[in-house]
C-alpha cells in the first residue's frame, strides 16, 4: 500500500475543504431567509412584505370617478391611454380625501418635454419638439390643451 504514503497533503486538502463547506453551510444558515425557496427561487415573504407597503397611486380609474369631464377628453386625445397619475404624480392621498391633499399645478414647460423632447431613440410618428426652438420657453398650455394635445388652448383643432 505505497499509494497513500506521501500522499498526507491530499488529506489535508480535503479536511480542509470539508472544514470550507461545513462553514459555508452553517453561514447560508444565518445569511439566507428563512422564506427562500417556497416559491421557487424567491423568498416566500417578499410579496407579504411589498403588500405592507402605503399604496401611493389611485388608478386612473379613481381619478375618472370624479374628473369626468376631463376623462371626456382626454379618452379621444392623444393621451387616451396615458396614465393620470403618470403626469400628475402619485394621488391615492388625493383620491381617498380630496380637501386632504391638494395637486399641484404643474409647470407643462418641464413635464411635457419629459416626454416629447425631439430625441433619435423615440419613434418617427411620435410628437417632438425642440423646446427652446418650439415655444420660447412658453409653458404647452398656452397653445396646447394638455389632457388632449392636438386641441388648441382656444378650443381650435
């Protein structure tokens, strides 16, 4: 049996990487949520855990509820299926208590360039403009009703 003579670094080596494993397990223990791995490969309570999270955004829906007028319009615009709340911000607040909290007016110079500054990655059909070159620094509303853009602040198409 000359083959396991010389042969005690390999058995160094493997009590060492056993040692290894064992810690690496026993720190997986305390490091790796309990909930990992009920759903697959995700922790079973992270839902559970974004559920209890404040709801901040009311849904189109809620803002249609009671700005129906606005809804009118906007449901044959261009904006049809823009979100409220994609340019008036998060108002569940607002929704549940209107007197509670109030939106505030926005500045159409900044929000609507947001979306259509001219820019190469946008598509060719969609709206564009150079700002500074378009309005003079004019806030949209001036010549544009915003909830239905084609619209002229006039009532003019």
């Amino acid at each position: 049996m000359g083959y396991f003579k010389d042969a005690g670094h390999l058995f160094r080596f493997a009590l060492l990487f056993v040692v290894g494993f064992v810690i690496f397990l026993v720190a997986r223990h305390f490091i790796v949520p309990k909930t990992f791995g009920e759903y697959g490969h995700y922790r079973g309570a992270a839902m559970g855990e974004i559920a209890a999270h404040p709801v901040h955004f009311a849904g189109h829906q809620a803002c249609e509820t009671c700005h129906a007028d606005v809804f009118e319009m906007k449901k044959s615009g261009k904006h049809a299926h823009v979100s409220c709340e994609a340019c008036h911000g998060p108002l569940a607040g607002h929704a549940n208590d209107p007197s509670s909290v109030q939106p505030p007016k926005l500045d159409t110079a900044v929000l609507c360039i947001r979306c259509h500054a001219a820019s190469a990655a946008r598509p060719k059909g969609f709206p564009q403009v150079v700002a500074d070159q378009h309005s003079g620094g004019l806030p949209c509303e001036t010549c544009h009703q915003p909830h239905s853009p084609a619209i002229q602040a006039g009532g003019a198409k």
